[in-house]
C-alpha cells in the first residue's frame, strides 16, 4: 500500500516552483492554442519541449529531497527472529521511515508479479513533484519451514518488499545491543571478495538471504574479518543445481 502524501506541511521541503524557461514555454502553447492557423506538428513540439522541462525538474526536485531526507534516515534496529538470526522487520522498517518520507513529498507503493521462476517484488519510489524510481527482485517462493504454497508466497513477498524499500531508501540495519552507536571502522572485504559473497548468496536459499541483507545489507558491507566464515557458512547452504561458484 502506497504511503500517502498529504497537503505540504510548515517542515516539509517545497514543490519546486515553475522555472523561468517551463513559464516561457507554457505561454508560447497557450498563444499558438488560440492561433487557428498554428501547424499541428509544431505545436506536437513544444508540448514535448514543455513535456522535456518539466521532466527535468521534477527529477532535480526528487534528487534535491533525497538528499535532504537520506541524513534523516536512521539505522534500523533488527528486532525480526529468523532460522539465520535477526533481521529489520517490514514493519518496523515502514514505521520509522513513513514520516520522513512524509516530511519530504516521497510515497512509496509494491508490485508483486508472479512469474515462471517465482515472485518478483518491485518497489516504487514516489515524489510529490513527479519523479519516480523503482528497483525490482526476483524471489522463489520460501517453501522452508514446511510452509503451504500461500505462507511462501507471504514469506518472499515480505522479505522482497524489504529488500527493495532498503534499497530504494538505502536503509542500513543494526543490532539491539549496540544503542544505536556507531561501530568503530573496521576494514570491508575486497572488491573480489564481494564478488564472491554475492555468488554465494543468489545460490542460497530465501531465507539465508534474508539473514544476510539484514545484518549486513550488502557484500561490499562485509568486515573482512567476517569473510572466511561467511563464505563457509554459505557454501553449506547453498542449493543445489546453482551456477558453480569461486571457492578458495
């Protein structure tokens, strides 16, 4: 369900205002309309000029409000229990961030599509001026746990939907213990060594998946002192009948 976007508050960042040129543009149309003799296709051309302008605003109005809320945006605590550990709920997730988004102008709504190799989640990134960016994910259907065929669509789809308003937002999750402090820096595998954990985990069931992204979000995100043991702890679970992956 989108989140709606109500009448602009005293704190919310403002709809971009029409610029000089869409003004310019707007009253060229509105002139030619009254022009009986205008050609048809230029006055086509500069619908798509006005059409062209007020693109190119709404995305600057998008990107200028993303940046704006992204130093908002906390950390999620992982309050979630799952087989591999503990993970952000969808809940809490869209309970933390719907008033920032609100604040901004952003809305955000899911499409699930099933499809021949399983469900996709796509999530939709909505701004009040118009802009909009989507990011989708393909999931097979969580049958773990001895689930029925309707919990494990529930189980991918709220696991995908996760996912994708993470990735959409670029949320990052912590665990209970830690206050909400800040980690001292510690030294993030490699380049290769990202390349090897994200192989690993598309083999990997949803689940374990799902336990990855909410205590680490991404491989790049890895400590490399967490490498060795992770890739272990993957290589055992991954399924079989998957691409065949690096194992050094």
């Amino acid at each position: 369900m989108a989140t709606p976007i109500h009448p602009k508050t005293a704190n919310r960042a403002p709809v971009t205002q029409a610029t000089p040129d869409s003004m310019a543009i707007i009253q060229v149309i509105e002139r030619a309309a009254l022009n009986p003799e205008v050609d048809i296709d230029k006055m086509e051309r500069l619908l798509q000029m006005q059409e062209r302008v007020l693109d190119r605003q709404a995305l600057m109005a998008y990107s200028a409000a993303m940046a704006a809320m992204q130093t908002e945006l906390p950390s999620i605590v992982e309050r979630g229990q799952g087989n591999n550990g503990h993970y952000a709920t969808l809940e809490d997730i869209v309970d933390t961030v719907r008033p920032i988004m609100k604040t901004h102008g952003f809305a955000v709504s899911f499409r699930i599509q099933t499809q021949e190799r399983g469900i996709q989640v796509t999530g939709v990134l909505m701004h009040q001026d118009g802009h909009r960016e989507e990011t989708s994910m393909l999931l097979p259907a969580d049958s773990s746990g001895n689930k029925n065929a309707v919990q494990a669509f529930g189980s991918s789809t709220s696991y995908g939907k996760r996912y994708v308003l993470c990735a959409l937002l670029n949320i990052t999750t912590r665990g209970q213990d830690d206050n909400g402090h800040a980690a001292a820096p510690v030294k993030l595998v490699t380049p290769f060594q990202a390349g090897q954990i994200r192989q690993l985990i598309s083999a990997c069931p949803p689940t374990t998946q799902e336990w990855f992204v909410g205590k680490y979000g991404e491989a790049e995100q890895v400590p490399r002192g967490d490498f060795d043991k992770l890739r272990a702890s993957l290589q055992k679970r991954a399924q079989p009948n998957q691409p065949n992956h690096q194992r050094h």
